[in-house]
C-alpha cells in the first residue's frame, strides 16, 4: 500500500492497471482501493494548495 501511495504522490503518470492489482493481491478490494487512492490524492490535493498559498511558510 505504501508503495502505490508513494508512486501516485511523486509520479501519478507513472501509474498503470498493475499498481492496482498488486493492491488486489496483497488482499484490498476495490472499496479499500479508492479508499486509499481518495485519501492520497486528497493530502496531495490539499498540501499543493496550501504550498501555492504559501500557508505555512514565513
């Protein structure tokens, strides 16, 4: 799982159908994958915004 989210937080186009199924094979179904892919790129989303505003920044 850690290793998809790592992937999907530094290099999104790098993600292919097989990041997927090895989530599949180590046991997440399809609910637990969107869970995980909607909370990542949601931190991801959020901290961009933030960065871009300078929020947290002197």
């Amino acid at each position: 799982m850690l290793d998809y989210v790592v992937k999907l937080t530094k290099t999104p186009w790098k993600m292919t159908r097989g990041d997927v199924e090895t989530l599949r094979a180590n046991g997440f179904d399809d609910k637990g994958i969107l869970q995980i892919n909607l909370i990542a790129s949601w931190f991801n989303y959020i901290n961009r915004v933030a960065d871009g505003l300078g929020i947290g920044r002197p």
